[in-house]
C-alpha cells in the first residue's frame, strides 16, 4: 500500500487546492498540511477545515489530477509493475481526494484506490466530502488496513509513505517504510522500519520483509 501525495507524487494536492484560491490561503493550507503530516494536530482537527477554505470545484480536481501526473515519481510506474510482477496486489491509501488521484492511479496500473470521496452538484461545484471516510482523521489509515487485511485475507502487508499518518499505520502491518523523497519527517524517519529515499530502492527491501517482521516480532 501506498501514499500518494509527497510518495507516487511530489505534490500535496490539498496545498495545490489552496493556491488556487489566494497566496495566503495556500500559505495556510500548507501549513495546516505539515502540521497534520508531523504529528502536531490530529487530521480531523484540519481535514474539514481545509476543504471548507477551499471548496474546490470538479474543474479544479481535474486540472490537480493532471499535477499528480506531472510530478509523479519518477521510477513509480516502472517499479509497481515489477512488483504486480512478483506477485504483489497494489493499492493506494490516501488522505487525498478520490477524483483527483483516480487519473494518477490508472496511469500507474493500481487498481485499488482508497481515497476520500468528494461530492459536485450539476454544475460541478463543491457539494461536501464523505465524514465518516476512515482516512479522514488520524488512526483511520490503521482501521482502514485491518479492514483490507480482514477482508482479503492477505498474511503480508507493506505500507510506504512520507507522513505520521502513515506511520500510524506501524502496529497494523509487517514493514512501514518511511519515504524521503519530497520531504522528510523526523519522527517518520526515527520509528520506521525502514526508510528509502526513491521508490527504486523498494524491491530490493522488500525481499528483506521476512527479517524485518522477525525483528518487529522478536
């Protein structure tokens, strides 16, 4: 499992929203974005927050689509092909809007994508976003991966990401490994298992998964 924003893609969709509106609203967003991603204030506390400053319409989640595209890491594709290769289910877990991480999704060949739903009127405004969607407010990308595990039953599971909130999700499986490419966090850095500073690095830790899970278990 992957994130997505500052992991398959060097943006932060959320800020890139924020721009949109004013210099000082994307100052602020950003802001609120790094002080969710290193642990300072729980998701929930910025999540709604964020989205009400912006009220993004369905145009504009399009046009952030295309930046995910545009700033996707640079070894993603070819590297989660390999991996659905070896045998590998792939799916990303986000914080991030459905709408706009679906095209980045499709272009690498993930075909999971657990990621919050946004709502658009007729005309395409902003119409709200799903509040009870897990990975809307801290712990919930944890819940969301006993789920997944719970219902496909998987014995090995991987999550990398950049941010606390995908740190939390440590307890609920065999290796998190911290991702450093755009930004690293200190506290991602000190308690990861592992810690890679571009995606082409991954295969070769993942076939080191087993020793990692003895080491976590022993």
């Amino acid at each position: 499992m992957f994130d997505c924003d500052s992991t398959l893609s060097g943006i932060e969709g959320i800020d890139e929203l924020g721009r949109l509106r004013s210099p000082e609203i994307g100052d602020h967003i950003a802001q609120l974005t790094t002080d969710a991603m290193d642990g300072r204030v729980p998701v929930e506390d910025v999540f709604g927050l964020r989205l009400n400053l912006i009220q993004p319409s369905q145009q504009e989640c399009t046009g952030i689509a295309q930046r995910y595209l545009d700033h996707v890491e640079p070894h993603a594709k070819r590297i989660i092909a390999q991996l659905k290769d070896e045998d590998w289910d792939i799916a990303i877990l986000s914080g991030g809007f459905e709408p706009c991480i679906a095209p980045l999704a499709a272009y690498l060949g993930i075909d999971r994508i657990e990621a919050v739903p946004l709502s658009f009127d007729a005309s395409g405004a902003y119409a709200g976003y799903a509040t009870d969607y897990p990975t809307t407010r801290s712990g919930g990308k944890l819940d969301a991966i006993r789920q997944i595990k719970t219902q496909d039953a998987y014995t090995l599971t991987v999550m990398v990401g950049d941010g606390v909130s995908d740190l939390e999700t440590k307890p609920g499986v065999d290796c998190f490994i911290g991702f450093g490419a755009y930004i690293i966090r200190d506290r991602v850095l000190a308690e990861a298992d592992a810690f890679i500073y571009s995606l082409d690095e991954l295969p070769a830790l993942l076939r080191t998964v087993d020793d990692i899970r003895e080491r976590k278990t022993s």
